[in-house]
C-alpha cells in the first residue's frame, strides 16, 4: 500500500511539472483543454497553472466517458 502512495505521488509531481513546463506556455486565452480522469490530473496545482494561463475552458470526463 504504501509502494502504491508513493508512485501517485511521483506521477502527480511529473505530471505537474509536465503541465508547468510544457502545456502551460503553449496556452493562449480562450483555449480549451480536456483532461480525463486519471488521479494525477485532479491535483489542484494543475488546475490552477492551467487556468492561470488563460484557458477558457478545462473540461475533466467522467469516468463512464472513458468506456
């Protein structure tokens, strides 16, 4: 159980760093971005870069999207 923690919070942290790094200067004002529903996605600092970067809309799916 704890192996498991730790690996989400790896993935969160290169997820994030991802999104900083990488997504987040590409975004122009009124861009759309759709996540799905993975646990590293949910992570409240990667909403906020995202939005901060001026995205219009940052849709998550549902999980039954993903069937």
């Amino acid at each position: 159980m704890q192996s498991r923690h730790i690996r989400n919070r790896v993935v969160s942290s290169i997820s994030r760093t991802h999104v900083e790094q990488v997504l987040v200067p590409t975004l122009s004002p009124g861009d759309v971005i759709i996540l799905d529903n993975h646990g590293s996605h949910k992570v409240a600092a990667i909403r906020k870069a995202i939005r901060a970067a001026g995205a219009a809309h940052l849709l998550i799916l549902c999980p039954q999207a993903l069937t």
